[in-house]
C-alpha cells in the first residue's frame, strides 16, 4: 500500500520522493492510531453501540458522496 501511494504521489501529485514518504508515514501512523482513539471516546463517552452506529453512519455517508461524486457524470 505505501509503495503504492508513494508512486501515487511522486508521479501523479508531482511530490519529490522525500516529501512524499513523510506523508506517507504520516498517513500510516494516523490511520494506524484512530481505531485506538475511536476505542477510548467509546469507552469513556459514548458507549460501544452508540459509537458503532455513529461510525457506521459516518462511513455509509463518505461512501455515498464519493460514489456519487466519482460517477456523476456517467451516464
């Protein structure tokens, strides 16, 4: 996956190779950390059904104005 982005990067978003792997390692590390900080809001806040079905909600709302936005102009 990160050699993936890093190509993504260097060669379509025009980023320098150096550049491109900090983001890389930024992105892993944060996307590596949020289920542990979603974990302790559940925990400590909201509760695990509650935070499942926000989470979920969230996630099914991305989804949909991604997809539409990706093929809107496909007929």
């Amino acid at each position: 996956m990160a050699a993936n982005l890093i190509s993504y990067l260097t060669k379509v978003m025009h980023q320098d190779l150096t550049t491109a792997a900090k983001n890389v390692n930024c992105w892993s590390g944060i996307t590596t950390s949020m289920p542990l900080l979603g974990a302790f809001i559940a925990d400590a806040y909201a509760g695990r059904y509650l935070m499942i079905m926000v989470s979920s909600s969230v996630y099914i709302a991305v989804h949909t104005i991604t997809t539409h936005v990706r093929f809107r102009g496909v007929n």
